[in-house]
C-alpha cells in the first residue's frame, strides 16, 4: 500500500490524506479522484485512523490490497458511486485472470461480467483545465530551440479522473531532477524534463534522445540502470533478449511506453489538426476561385448544387418556386484537382509514416521477436493516451462516408487499421473499442492574471466533453459500405459453369485449371477494381479480427452485447417492431430510429420460373425494367462494376432519414444493378406526413457514362400525373436523367452521390409544395388560384393512390415499410386528413395534373375525397389495433 500512498502524495496529498483516501476507495485511481474533488480536504495529519463519509458519519475502515485496473467510465451519478464504493463485498476486479465470475450454484458462467465497462453515450462530464506557457530550451543535437511540454499540455483532453490521476503521476515523475542509483549506494543522477518532453521536429528525432538519455551508469557503483522508472537494467536480461530481438533500451519499463505514446501521440494529434486545416483552407480557396468564374459565365449551377445535396424539402428557400429547369449549358471547371490529390497524398503519407513510426511502441504481445517487458506491464497512462488523443484522428478518419476517398487515401487507412487490431488485440486496450468517445461539447475561457512579474497568463478552460461512438460502432458503418462495395463488384459475375469433362489432349495442356481460371478473372478485372476490392476485404478482415480479439479478451456476451448496438442493414432489421409512443415527439424519435434501420436493404427481387422452358434462363425481376436487366445478366463491365460498387457503398449508410422525408432503398442481392426506392414527400407539400412513391432503377451498362434509367411507378395504374415532371407513363423529367433542359449527367464523372442526387432531386425539386410552378411557362404563379386549385386536386390523387392504394395494396418489397410508416404517424396522418378535407373546393379529380379543372364547377364530395378519407382513417385504425395486440 506505500507504493499507492507515495502515488497520492506526489499528486499533492498529505500521508493523512492518501491514506484515508486508500481505505476508503477501492483503488489508487478512485481515491485520486476523491481527492481532486476535495473530500479529504478536512483530513489532518493524526485522523487517518478515520475517514469520513459523505452523511458526516466517522467509521474505522479495516486494509487492503489496492488493485489498478483499467480506467472505468462512470455509468452513475456520484452520489450512487460513493453508495457503492461503501460496499466492500461488491467489489469486482472485472479485469482479473483470477476471476471466472461463475454462478457458484451450478457452475453456469454468469451474465457478461463487463457489463459495468460496457459504457453509455450519455456521459456527460464538465473539466477545468490549464493553459501555461511553454519553456523554450535549446537543443545542441539539432541546434535548435524548442518547446517543453507543459503538464496542462500533457493532461489535456482527459475527462476522466481516474485517468487524469494516472497522466498527473506519470508526468510529476518524469520531472523530479534527481534519479537516485536502485543499488542504494547513495549516488544519483540528475534527470532531464527535457529528455523525455521536449517538442523536437519530428517523431525520429525525439526517439533517437530519449533512448540515448534513458540507459544511464551509476558513477559510484557502475550498474546499469534506466532513468525512467529507476530500476536497474539487467545485462544478463538484455543478452536472452537480443538473442531474438534487438535489446532496445525504450521497452525496458512501462513508464517509457507511458512517455512515448504520450509525446507521440501528441505530435500525431497537432500533425493532423494541422494537415486538416490545410486541406479546409485550399478546399475554401478553391470554391472562391469557382465561384468567381462561375460569376463571369452564365447560368447559377452553384444554386442548383445546393439544392440538390442539402435540400430535402422545398423550404429551402425561393428556389423552388422557379421549378425544376436549368437555365443554361454549363461545363464544371476542373483545375486544380490534379493538385490537390497530389497535396492530400502527401499529407497522409505524412501522417501515415507518423503512425506507424508510434505503432511500433503500442503494446503488442505478438510483436517479432516475441513480446517486450513494456508489452507485458502497459502502463496505466497508455489507455488515457489512445482514448483522448488517438481518438480523435481515428473517429475523423472512421466518419469519412465515402469509402472510395477511403481507398484512394489507402496509405493511412491501411495503418489506420492496423492500430485498431494492435489495440484490439491487447486485453489491457480491447475495452476501448467499445467505449465511447469522448468529444469537446463547450469550451468556456477564463483569464488568469500572471503570479509574478516574469511569468505570463494562465487560462483556464472549462469543457464539457458529451459521449460519442466509440470506434467499433464507427468501423461498423465503414464494414456496411464495404460489404456493399464487394457486392456491386462480385454481384454482376457470372456463376460457375457446372464443370465438363476433358479429354486426354485437354487434361495434359491444363496443368492448373484453377490457376488459370483466376489468372483470367485477375486480366478481366481493371487495376481500379483491384484497388478498391482488396482495400474492402481489409477492412471486413480487421473487423472480424477484432471481433476474434474481443471475444478472447472479453467475453462472448460482451461481444454480442455490443454488436446488438451497432448500425445494421441485416434483412430482418425492417421487421422489428417499434411502438409510436403517446405523444407526436415520442412518434418522431421513434420513426427516425425505425428508419434510419430500414432505409437500405439487399433483398430478392428475382421471380420464380413459371414455365419448364424458362428454366436455365435469367430469372425475371419485379421490376419495370426486367427485359433490360435479363438482357445484362452474366455481364462484366470493370468500370461500371466499379461505379456500382462505390454509389452503393455510400448509399447503405447515408440515405437521409427525417419524419417529413424519408428514402428507402432495396436492392436485389445477386443484380444489384437493379434497385427500388420508396421516397417519402418533404415536408409542406401536397405530398406531405405520409405519401410514399414508388420508383424503380436500372443501372444500364453504359453506366456511369450514362444516367440511370428511373420509372416512377406511383401512378394509379398509369392514369395519375402528380406533377409537371412526374408523367402518369412512369417518365421523370429530371436534367441528371437526360430528360429535361439544362446541366445533366457528366459522362464518367466519379461522384459518389450520383443516385441519391436524383432521388433527392426528384424528392425535393418534383414534389415541392406548389407543383402547378412546374407546368411550363407557369412558374410565377405561385400563390393564385389556379395554384390552389392545383394542389387540391393533387391532394385527392395523393390520398387514393399513394396513401390507400399503398396501403391496399403494398408494392414489393415494401410491404413491411409502408404498413410501419402509416401506422407510426397514423396520430399526425389523421389530423391533415381532415384539414385537406376542409381545404378541398370540391372539384371533381383530374388524372393529368390539374388541366381540366381550372374552369370546372364544384361538386361538394361527388369527387371522392370524403369517402377515401374515411376509409384510410379506418385502415391505419386497425394498423394501431393490431399493433397493439402484439
């Protein structure tokens, strides 16, 4: 217990104080905690016989063994941790070989013991921490003047006071000024700060001091021993060890690996920040120069842009009252772009060197040569480093939503995913990729007047750091978009033909059929292709790696707890069933949460043969597209297998999702050139709350070179036009698809957002809130009668077509969809019904949009609207009773 009490007092408590903290908490970290917060500021030297709890009661608190485990987050309020903490019996070493956690009545392993670590996002915690001015020194090695880090530098971006108590030692250590000989023959030696944080140029550099500073010789008695920890360095030890590894001097104690990954991670941590900002003002340079271009040429594509990747709705300004045209033939100015590939490759080679250069000092049982003594004791500060500094570039790099970005930045996403098995497969570290990390909410700044006159400001900031994905969930996203990938460039080949017999003079020509066979595939397939399906299958291996790792380290229920938490696109996630809850809000939360599951899927949208004849052909599809798609089956095209491979990716995970719109996608599992969506109309619009439409997509083999085919299929069975670019025959007039004037399709341009651009054109463009604006030479008549009487009629098309038709009779494969969908904003559907009922004028429904009613009488409810209205209320009624009976 001396070592934990030394521990406190070098953090600044008295005897008293440390020792009271000891017997009341359970381990260094928890009572280092108590202490920063002042629960023994009232302890005096003589009372540490006592200690006292948080009711004023004084009680007599027997020894123990002090246990330093990993940093736990707090799942509970304080109040309830010191409830606990007075419950000895209670306490769980969840980290212990020596603990099976077994039920000991029958010898069943109990529920997962890590479900105390398994930590919420939920967290919130508030910080004060400290700005100091760095010391300037004076290298001699480099010939140069560098900073020192300062202790509020080392500790910043720590939330947790556990793991701020283990960075406070460990730095206050590394600063003393003496290190006295461990053979207590009275010599010491004067130790350096800077030798172990000095803020040198580079990575390299820093190392090649610190393992010349390190290894030190008493001058007194001539042994050997290490400035870092103080302990004597044994040559026999460093013989055996050379034997199958280099006896490097930096991987003798757990408080260099401490040190290491701190300065290191620190230096990767500025790097990044660094490079990102960059890269943020070259891209901001380079949209001015755009736009100024752009002014001096004609049209307004910058406009149409802005609309079409950030609108969901028509509320996004005057825009959409002018339809859905483009003025004007545009071509998108290129320069530049060479360059800044060029730029971004070298800062990730920058940044990637940088991380593998600190890789090597992780702790790693499995490294060559077997592991190391710093391998086998990771030093308490190690899990604080990777949490607050790792984290950061790792949940930036992990949030990039396009997984071609990904693969064309390989250089550090290789290393990237290296670090996370590294990680993973350490159980001192493999916690951490369940833990959520913890990001700045607030930052608040306090000045502080300088204390003397030969010393500068201190600030002081209070942050407030709120929980986030951890990184396995942020690696989950990146797995879906690489499981997509692998499928649009596997999903098109053609299946193996059924083997056939050789003969003689064949069997002796083919010596390695199979080698042949995947030669051919490798000659057939582009380097590009090659590129991105390799970097896929990486990313799916360090996933299953780690998942391997947690299963070993942790536990299987502590896997399966987490992997239950992830995003998924499985085929049953749109068939779990959510309530809508009482209250609209309670609808909405729930709607999102449903959706967000439900909004991609792959699926079987083939036919089954019908006839004997058919056997052996292409399967048909329920699809309006079917003879093009059977017309292309078997196909091999690299560049638009590429295409596919990398829309698809993007689209699994970045569909958009709100209770006003929504995008369902479903592909077929084995053609995943054939596509579906189901697009919700935005929000003030006559398509409002609950109007799914239908449409289906083919991606043809000129694509990408050529837009996709899109039919909308909502149409009443070809006799409802709801609006100007939505035909009753299934056309869209859209300038992406080629159908309509202005700025379309740029032939093989590599975007990645080029099927959601038209899905989320046709969903906030097409059906905006005054369609009638659409109808050639009408776009300036918004708001007049003939406007209204417009959106009247397309309101009593929307509720018998896309409200009860989709409800009678659900189009596959969105049966599951549309009856979730009606029932969850059944409460909110029900009130518009009525206020379109009141608004109606009466007038019979016109199937072409609104032509032939301008002049028409009123007919009270002759039209319908009523009596539809009645039925559909009747409809989602029995939705909300059936769900309530399960």
């Amino acid at each position: 217990m001396e070592n934990e009490i030394q521990q406190l007092m070098e953090m600044g408590a008295t005897a008293a104080q440390a020792r009271a903290a000891l017997r009341q908490y359970k381990d260094v970290m928890q009572a280092a905690e108590r202490y920063f917060e002042g629960k023994f500021d009232h302890i005096k030297e003589g009372d540490e016989d006592f200690v006292m709890l948080d009711d004023g009661e004084a009680t007599r608190k027997s020894r123990f063994s002090a246990t330093i485990s990993e940093p736990e987050d707090k799942m509970s309020s304080d109040d309830e941790e010191d409830d606990d903490d007075d419950n000895d019996g209670d306490y769980v070493d969840y980290d212990s070989d020596f603990d099976d956690s077994r039920d000991t009545s029958n010898g069943v392993p109990a529920v997962d013991p890590y479900s105390g670590i398994f930590f919420s996002k939920d967290r919130r915690e508030e910080v004060i921490e400290v700005e100091e001015e760095s010391e300037i020194i004076f290298i001699p090695e480099t010939n140069e003047r560098v900073k020192l880090m300062t202790q509020g530098q080392w500790m910043k971006g720590c939330p947790e006071g556990g793991e701020q108590s283990f960075l406070f030692g460990l730095y206050s250590h590394l600063s003393e000024p003496q290190c006295p000989c461990p053979h207590e023959c009275g010599a010491s030696i004067a130790k350096k700060k800077s030798d172990f944080f000095a803020l040198v140029a580079d990575f390299s550099t820093y190392i090649e001091r610190l393992g010349k500073a390190v290894q030190q010789k008493c001058p007194r008695c001539h042994s050997e021993f290490c400035l870092a920890c103080g302990e004597p360095i044994s040559q026999e030890k460093e013989r055996m060890m050379s034997a199958s590894t280099s006896s490097d001097p930096l991987f003798h104690c757990s408080n260099l690996q401490g040190v290491i990954l701190g300065v290191g991670l620190a230096m990767l941590e500025q790097m990044f920040i660094e490079k990102s900002q960059d890269a943020t003002d070259s891209k901001e340079q380079m949209t001015r120069n755009n736009k100024r271009r752009k002014t001096n040429g004609s049209g307004s594509h910058d406009a149409d842009d802005d609309n079409l990747h950030h609108g969901h709705g028509s509320a996004q300004g005057k825009k959409a009252k002018g339809g859905t045209g483009y003025a004007g033939d545009q071509k998108e100015d290129n320069t530049g772009q060479l360059e800044a590939q060029a730029a971004q490759r070298e800062k990730d080679e920058k940044i990637g060197k940088l991380l593998s250069a600190i890789r090597v000092y992780l702790p790693n049982l499995h490294r060559e040569g077997g592991g190391r003594t710093s391998d086998y004791l990771v030093h308490p500060t190690t899990l604080a480093h990777l949490r607050r500094r790792f984290n950061h570039v790792c949940s930036t790099l992990l949030r990039n939503d396009s997984l071609a970005d990904m693969s064309e930045r390989s250089v550090l996403y290789y290393e990237l995913l290296e670090w996370l098995e590294t990680i993973s497969n350490h159980e001192a570290l493999a916690s951490m990729m369940a833990m959520p990390i913890m990001v700045v909410a607030s930052v608040k700044v306090t000045a502080k007047k300088p204390t003397t006159k030969n010393t500068s400001g201190i600030r002081e900031r209070t942050i407030v750091y709120e929980g986030s994905s951890g990184p396995r969930e942020l690696l989950e996203a990146i797995a879906i978009q690489a499981q997509a990938a692998l499928k649009g460039l596997e999903g098109t080949k053609a299946p193996d033909a059924a083997p056939e017999e050789l003969t003689e003079e064949q069997k002796r020509m083919t010596v390695d059929p199979k080698g042949k066979v995947e030669q051919q595939f490798t000659q057939n397939t582009s380097d590009e292709n090659q590129k991105l399906l390799h970097f896929c299958r990486r990313i799916l291996a360090t996933v299953n790696a780690i998942d391997r790792s947690l299963r070993d380290t942790k536990g299987d229920a502590f896997v399966n707890r987490l992997q239950s938490s992830l995003p998924n696109i499985t085929a049953s996630s749109p068939h779990i069933h959510v309530e809508a809850g009482t209250t609209e809000e309670s609808a909405r939360k729930a709607y999102v949460e449903w959706a967000t599951r439900a909004r991609f899927e792959y699926c079987d949208l083939s036919v089954q043969a019908q006839s004997n004849d058919e056997e052996g052909q292409p399967p048909h599809y329920k699809f309006f597209y079917d003879n093009e798609a059977r017309m292309l089956a078997n196909s091999d095209i690299p560049k638009r297998s590429l295409a596919i491979a990398k829309e698809l990716a993007i689209l699994t995970t970045n569909l958009p999702v709100a209770w006003d719109s929504s995008i369902f996608l479903r592909v077929d599992e084995t053609r995943v050139d054939v596509i579906k969506a189901l697009i919700t109309g935005p929000e003030g619009t006559p398509c409002v709350i609950a109007s799914p439409y239908l449409f289906d997509i083919f991606l043809g083999p000129s694509y990408n070179q050529s837009p996709p085919n899109v039919k909308y299929m909502t149409t009443n069975g070809g006799k409802f036009r709801f609006n100007p670019n939505l035909y009753a025959d299934g056309k869209v007039c859209l300038s992406l698809l080629g159908t309509w004037s202005g700025p379309g399709w740029v032939s093989g341009k590599s975007t990645l957002l080029q099927i959601e651009q038209v899905l989320i054109s046709i969903q906030s463009m097409i059906l905006c809130d005054e369609p009638y604006l659409n109808e050639p030479g009408w776009a300036s008549s918004g708001g007049t009668p003939q406007s209204q009487t417009y959106s009247a009629n397309v309101r009593r098309m929307v509720v018998k077509s896309a409200m009860l038709g989709n409800l009678k009779t659900p189009p596959e494969p969105f049966s599951d969809i549309i009856h979730t969908h009606f029932r969850l904003k059944a409460k909110s559907l029900s009130a518009q019904l009525d206020d379109w009922l009141n608004q109606d004028d009466g007038k019979p429904t016109s199937g072409d949009g609104g032509y032939s009613i301008s002049n028409a009488e009123a007919g009270g409810s002759a039209n319908g609207l009523k009596k539809d209205i009645e039925e559909l209320k009747g409809m989602l009624k029995q939705l909300e009773v059936s769900a309530g009976g399960r």
